[in-house]
C-alpha cells in the first residue's frame, strides 16, 4: 500500500457511449456521458459529486466500479491503477469499493433474509472461520448499522425503507471496504429517516477511517456529510471545493444557481432563487465552449468557443468559468 497517495484518484476520466444505426448497427452517434473526469479522495474523506438527473455522476461511480471499460483515463486505488485491471483481479478491487444504491428494496434479493445477504460478501471473499464465527460477523455488521439482531431472520419487504438501506450498508461493510460508493442512497427515503442514515455514514467513517464517494442530485442532502464537494455539469466537473468554502462562497454560476434552490434555516432570510433558462442540453451534441453557455446569465463570446478549465480560485478552490 502507498500511503501518501490518495485512496482514490481519477484522472481525465472519459466515458462514451456509441448509438448504434442503420442495417450494420454503425456507430452513428456518442453519448459524451464523462468527459474528463479528475478528482481524489482521502482515506476518511467525503467527496460529493452534485449535479442535475442525465449530469454523468453516476457514470463515474460506475466506471469506478468497472461496471464497464473506460473511453479513457485512469483511476487507482491505494496508488495501484484499477481500470485496466485484468478480471482475475477485479476480485481484490471489488474486496475494497463497494456501493449502496438508490432503490435498497431492488439490490436485494427478496427471496433472501438478512442472515444470507450479509453471509454472502463474507463468505464469497473467504473471511469467515466456522459456523460461530459467521454468525458473530453478522452480529457485528447489524450493530454496527444499528438493526436490532432478532431482524437476522427476516426479509426484505418486512422492513422499512431506512432499513432496507441499513441492511444495503451492512452489505457493503461486509468486505471490509476501504471506499464506498454511495449512488444516490439516501434519495427515495423522507427527510427524517434520511438524516438518520447521513448520521449512520457519518458515524461508520469516523469508526472505521471509510472514503465515501457521495452521489447526489441534491446540494442541501450533502451539505451535513461532505468534506468537499464537486459539481458536476453535461459529463464535467465545474465547480470543486472544500463543503465550507463553496457553501459560503461559491464561484461558479452553475452552483450558484443549484445553491439557490437549497433552503434556508431562516424563513425570514432573504434568499434569489437563480431560475435557470432551457433544459440541460443532450449529451450526445454538448454545445461547444462552455457546456454551461446556453444557460448562464453572464455567458459572453469568449464562453460561445473557448472551453475553461478548472482553474484555483482560492486554495483548494477550483472553478471552470471565464470569469474566474
Ligand atoms: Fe457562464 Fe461563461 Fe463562466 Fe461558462 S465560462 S459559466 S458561460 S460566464
């Protein structure tokens, strides 16, 4: 293990997807899913990657899992390169990145109780000794994600949905993960049993020094967990900075306005709401430029040819706007 790198790093990140047409299936299109893709994460860190429905979030996460092959770019794992990894060995990455999803009551079998999803991960990645020894593990995972134990008998559909997420984080632990990746995982639950799963993530990566990659649609849902955030827009990284710093003062328009939409404390604060014009344009023709022109209020000529880079703004504070 390398231990001044960081556990995660991504670099350049490409993903297209080819559209296939006409009699020969040809490739008559791309969708520009990522499009350059560059960030770290530390042992113990919370990255959040932000962004609109169709923004490429989730396809980073997926790439990072191998879920496919990259266009291009590198990702390592504890300073060992994973994306061209060969599939005998997928197994020792797979050990060490694992993920919560969305929808809990879909990524686990219903057929299956908690005893048998929880044994599966020990079991397949030979971690137990003998029968007493699994069922302590077991034991040891429902503390931890705070399941009461006479739970380790029943299904799925017998719990509810912040349960359900109890159970698909209790997953995810039984490897002894180093990363996780949590897509979307707190979205479908009411704001209550949300904050009660945010404090759970919390409280785990505190004991157990986790590296969470946090996938949200959702600024305010980040704002209590993340150490940094990254804002992503049409398949690039916009905006990347530390939770306090860009929550404070955030630099470009694109996460001024989802900023905007976060509601304040203070019902008596004043707070503009930035309405955005048009829809997020398709990913398969991104306008040239800055993707984000055909929206930005302060869009001007240079904005319509040249594409900014992410460029400091303040230490640790990166933004890819002209105005920078
Ligand atoms: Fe707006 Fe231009 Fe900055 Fe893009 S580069 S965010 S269009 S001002």
């Amino acid at each position: 293990m390398i231990c001044d790198r960081p556990l995660l790093e991504v670099n350049a990140l490409k993903k297209h997807f080819p559209i296939r047409g006409g009699l020969l299936g040809q490739v008559t299109a791309k969708v520009y899913a990522v499009d350059g893709v560059t960030f770290t994460i530390k042992r113990g860190e919370t990255l959040s990657l932000v962004g609109e429905s169709g923004c490429g979030k989730s396809t980073v996460g997926k790439a990072i899992l191998r879920l496919f092959n990259l266009t291009d770019g590198e990702v390592y794992l504890n300073g060992e390169r994973i994306d061209n990894m060969p599939g005998h060995r997928l197994r020792m990455m797979r050990q060490r990145v694992q993920v919560v999803f969305q929808d809990p009551f879909s990524s686990l079998n219903p057929r299956m109780k908690v005893r048998d999803i929880l044994a599966e991960p020990l079991l397949n990645f030979g971690l137990v000794h003998g029968r007493k020894d699994l069922k302590d593990k077991i034991e040891t995972l429902m503390d931890k994600v705070r399941l009461p134990r006479d739970a380790i008998d029943r299904f799925p559909h017998e719990f509810s949905g912040g349960q359900r997420q109890r159970i698909g984080i209790a997953r995810a632990l039984a490897p002894g993960a180093d990363l996780i990746i949590c897509d979307e995982a707190v979205s479908a639950l009411d704001v209550s049993v949300k904050a009660q799963i945010i404090n759970l993530l919390a409280d785990l990566q505190d004991e157990l020094g986790l590296a969470l990659l946090f996938i949200s649609h959702d600024l305010a849902t980040v704002e209590h967990l993340t150490h940094r955030v990254a804002v992503m827009y049409l398949g690039k990284i916009v905006e990347l900075a530390d939770r306090r710093a860009l929550f404070a003062a955030a630099h470009h328009p694109y996460t001024r306005a989802l900023l905007s939409a976060v509601p304040v404390p203070d019902p008596l604060a004043k707070q503009q709401r930035i309405i955005l014009k048009g829809d997020v344009p398709s990913p398969i023709d991104p306008p040239s430029g800055c993707r984000f022109h055909t929206r930005c209020p302060f869009a001007f000529d240079r904005c319509r040819s040249e594409e900014p880079v992410l460029n400091p703004v303040a230490e640790g504070h990166l933004s890819a706007c002209h105005l920078a």
